[in-house]
C-alpha cells in the first residue's frame, strides 16, 4: 500500500492513498460516542426506565386540601334561623396498598357555622350563633373480587417492568443492526481502496506493455497495429483506474463530512478483507435465547394476565369499605378540638353490568390477541432458524468460492508470465498478452468484490445471532 501510495503521488500529483489509516476500532469509536442514533437508543432506555418510576409512583401518598365557604337562605320557618354561614378547611391523605390492593385514606375537617339567633315569643336564643365542629377520619376500601391483593394495582408497573427489559433489547438490536449497516460501509471502503489499487496496478503494467511494444516497433520487433494494441489496453487500463479513484474519492468525501474530519481524505481503512471469520454453528446457536425472541416472550405474561383480569371483570366489583371517626363539637373553638364522639361505617358495595357485554367482548379479544400472539411467536422462531440456517450456508459455499477464485488466480498469473515470454520471444501476440493480463486483474476484482460479499454476509450472521457487539466489544 505504501509502495502504491508514492506511485500514485508521482502520476497524479494527488495524493489518494496515505499511510495514516483508519482502524476498525477509531471508527467504531466515534459511531458509538458522537452520533446519533446510539444516543437515541440510550434515551430509549432511560425513558422506559423512568416510565416505569413513574407507573411505581401509584403507590405514593397523595395530599389534598380543600377552604370552602358557603352562605344559605333557608325557606323561612319556625325552626329555621334567618341564614347559615359556614367555612370549612379539609386534609386529606391516601395511598393505595400494593400488597393488598385496597386504598387507605385519612382526612381532617374543620368546620364554623355562624347563624342567626332563633327565639321564641320573647324567649332568648334557642340555637347557638357561632358553632365549631371537626372530624378526624380513617377510611380503607378492599376489593374483594377484581382487584384482591393488588393484582390490578400491579398490572401497570410489572408493564412497565417488562418494558425496560425489552426496550434494552431493542435498543440493543437497534444498535447491532447500526455497527452492522456502518461497518458494512466500511468493507465497501476498503473494497474501493483494493479495487483502486489494483486497477492502478493493471495501469502500470499496460504502461510497461505499452513501454515494451513501442521498443520492439523501434527496432522492427512488432508491427504498428501491436503498438495501437497496446496503447488501446493502456487507456483502458487508465480509464479504469480514473473511474476507481473518483468512486473512491466520492465515498471519502462523504465519510470525511459525516466524521466532521477531514483528514479522512488522506486515510485507508485497515479491514483485514480477505481474511476468514470463525462463526458458530446453527446447531450451537439457541434460537430461543436470542435478543429477537427474549424481547417477545416479554408479552405473554402481560397478554395472560390481561386474559385472567378480563375474565374477573365479569363476576362484577365487589368492595368492602369501612370507616371510623373521631368527633368534636362545641361553641368554643378549643373544646371543638376534644373528641368525644365517634361514627363507624361498614359496606359491602357490589357493581355489574347487567348485560355483560362489555365485558364478554373484551375477553373475546384478549383471548384472540394471545392465540395470535402464540401464533407469531412460533412463526418468527422458523423464521429465524431458516433464516441462521440460510445465511450460514451462504457463508461456508462462499469459502469454497473463494478458494476457487484464489486458485483462478494463480492460474492466470502463471499464464500471464508464460504469455509475456512468449511475446518476448517472438513466438506470441500483444493481444495475448494484455488478454491475459486482463484475465489476471479480472480474477483480482472477482476476488476482492467475493471477499467483501463474503465479511458482509458475515457481519449479517453476527447481527442475526446476537454476536456482532461482543465481537466488537461493543456495549450500549
């Protein structure tokens, strides 16, 4: 590369190849720390994270304070003052129990009512003018049916658990399938670095064949349709090796503006492009511990139980509620604050749809979601392992291709040194000669185009089998 870097610099005067490179891991480095969508992927998870605080928060105490003040105008009696005025200052605080699924609440009231003396033929004031009264209230409601020990309570937070756990692998996938498409990119880049390179080379040695011919004219060797032979081969070779560079040239460019680096310009990636890549086995591969499957099995614990609740709807709500409180009464603020009475209230509190048929409806498409979802389930795993299987054969028929194309080579590298002797000689044409050479550069392109196809279908392997990120050493 660095011999080809010097050649290139002194027939183009532009310096295309460059002994800084690029490694795998600088590359990945940047992809994983500036751009976009790994950010994205990471806010993904910590937005489940925090949805799934925020669904744990049910079971927070909640405060509620109400000030009210009202003015009444009874209908005039015997027995009714002229006007009632209140003001009344409420607390309350409650929380649902998760352990039990009911709802605990405690609340304080104070109350002033002020109304107009009421008398009696001359008598003094029956009522009193000013009154204070105040409360202190336990309530506790316990479903006895939907809902009983917190079953409904805790439907939304286990979502909400699950959630994380299969955003995480989403992002993960999501991640995998990023390194996989960039680093496909990256293969296509040092395929271009190779393809220019060797058409560069094919250049040179139509330049030497061009050199040769244009000699052995001089000294009445070969005739003057040889050297046009030559020449032909020559812009050929050249046009070829212009056309590489400026599709190279095009790709650094874009690499460089997405980097925001534009030393890139004057770098090659440094792939091993033509190496083999070990890789499991279908048979040593779990098709049901794989990323894909793991987040879709997450579902069916939520799918059940939506099922199960559906189906306790139709027996109805039945609640028991009780409640106890603490009551103070009196004309003087401060002797209202002593308890000296008490209520106590106990239901049972019972609710259903007499026609049922919401409730039957949603059973019916709860059962009907988790049949498809069985369905789906069992589907995307065949599809899977058809698919680990499939790609896996492509791998393993693509070694043998290479082999054969590597073979190819030699062969018609061989045949271009014994067809360059021969022209030497005298004993063959310029045309077999640049044929032969070509057959060589052909089956070098074949070669080179082969081996990306090849790290490409590997990397799609490592992605499809949960592999590319740890290979990597890639985390999210």
């Amino acid at each position: 590369m660095i011999r080809f870097s010097i050649i290139a610099v002194l027939v183009t005067c532009f310096p295309i190849f460059s002994m800084d490179k690029l490694s795998v891991s600088d590359y990945l480095d940047y992809l994983i720390n500036d751009h976009a969508i790994p950010k994205q992927l990471q806010t993904d998870v910590r937005h489940a994270q925090s949805s799934f605080i925020q669904s744990s928060s049910v079971a927070d105490w909640t405060i509620q304070s109400s000030l009210s003040s009202n003015h009444t105008e009874p209908y005039q009696s015997s027995f009714a003052p002229e006007y009632i005025d209140s003001l009344q200052a409420q607390l309350s605080i409650a929380r649902p129990l998760l352990s039990t699924g009911g709802y605990l609440s405690f609340d304080i009231r104070q109350q002033r009512f002020k109304q107009a003396p009421l008398s009696f033929g001359g008598m003094p004031s029956v009522n009193q003018p000013t009154y204070f009264q105040n409360a202190i209230a336990i309530t506790y409601k316990q479903p006895l049916l939907v809902g009983f020990l917190g079953d409904v309570l805790n439907h939304p937070i286990n979502i909400a658990s699950r959630n994380v756990q299969a955003t995480k692998f989403k992002s993960e996938d999501g991640l995998e399938a990023f390194v996989q498409s960039k680093l496909s990119e990256y293969v296509d880049w040092t395929l271009l670095h190779e393809l220019t390179e060797l058409s560069f080379s094919r250049l040179q040695l139509a330049r030497e064949s061009y050199d040769q011919t244009k000699e052995r004219v001089r000294v009445n060797l070969a005739e003057n349709i040889d050297l046009l032979r030559a020449e032909a081969a020559l812009e050929r070779a050249h046009q070829l090796w212009m056309t590489q560079k400026a599709t190279l040239k095009s790709f650094q460019f874009k690499v460089s503006v997405q980097f925001e680096n534009p030393s890139i310009l004057h770098q090659s990636p440094s792939f091993q492009l033509y190496d083999m890549v070990d890789i499991k086995k279908p048979d040593h591969i779990l098709i049901s511990k794989l990323r894909r499957i793991t987040s879709m099995n997450l579902n069916e614990p939520t799918l059940k139980e939506n099922l199960r609740l559906s189906k306790a709807k139709r027996n109805g709500e039945l609640d028991l509620v009780g409640s106890y409180e603490f009551l103070g009464g009196s004309s003087a603020f401060y002797s209202a604050q002593r308890h000296l009475n008490n209520n106590a209230t106990i239901a049972l509190q019972y609710r259903r749809a007499l026609s049922d048929t919401q409730a039957i409806e949603q059973v019916k498409k709860d059962n009907d979601t988790f049949k498809q979802f069985k369905h789906q389930q069992t589907q995307i795993q065949k599809d899977i392992k058809a698919e680990v299987l499939s790609l896996y054969t492509l791998i393993e028929e693509y070694r043998s291709i290479l082999n054969i194309t590597l073979n190819q080579i030699l062969i018609f590298k061989k045949k271009a040194d014994a067809e360059t002797a021969l022209y030497k000689q005298g004993r063959s044409s310029i045309d077999m000669v640049i044929q032969a050479q070509d057959d060589v550069l052909n089956s070098k392109l074949n070669y080179a185009n082969l081996s990306a196809n090849y790290q490409k279908y590997v990397l799609a392997y490592q992605d499809l089998t949960d592999a590319l990120l740890q290979a990597y050493e890639i985390t999210l």
